[in-house]
C-alpha cells in the first residue's frame, strides 16, 4: 500500500468498525455520523511502516490503533475503550 493511500485507509476501516459496533444506547448519533466524522489524532511513518491513532466524535469513548507493515502488505488493526482520564500530580524532583 502507497503511504499516501493509508490514512484515507485507516478512515474506512474505523468509520466501517465504528458503524457495525455501536452500543445500543449511542445509536442515536449514528445517525448523522459520517466518514467525515473520523479524524486522526496522531501519526507516524517510518520506512515503509506507518502508524496512526484515530478517534471520532461518536459519544462512545473509543480510539483506534492501525499499523502498516509495509513488508507484507498488512494493516493491523486495534480498537480501544477509554475507561478513565485522571491527572496525576508528581513530585518535584
């Protein structure tokens, strides 16, 4: 796969993830939800591997994990569900 061909890749594959999985109680925002309504919140591309960490604006709580392995052609493909976002202080050393 051309690099330049794996984000709008990685929209299809979660926007598709996204759709089929909906919790019952959330179906309600699908129904204006778009392809559009994917975006990425992070990548990385090294040789001919890439990474990218997406998320949408679905009230779900999830974010998607979706790596190139340029070698064999394959993207690898994790979904994750938030459970909690804390601050942690830490002490000055």
């Amino acid at each position: 796969m051309n690099p330049s061909n794996f984000i709008p890749k990685c929209k299809e594959l979660v926007y598709e993830y996204a759709r089929s999985h909906i919790d019952k109680t959330d179906e309600g925002a699908l129904a204006s939800f778009t392809e559009e309504d994917v975006y990425v919140v992070w990548y990385s591309k090294t040789l001919q591997n890439a990474k990218a960490l997406l998320s949408t604006n679905l009230p779900d709580g999830m974010y998607y994990e979706l790596t190139l392995n340029g070698n064999k052609n394959e993207i690898y493909f994790d979904a994750y569900k938030k459970f909690e976002n804390k601050k942690i202080e830490l002490e000055e050393q």
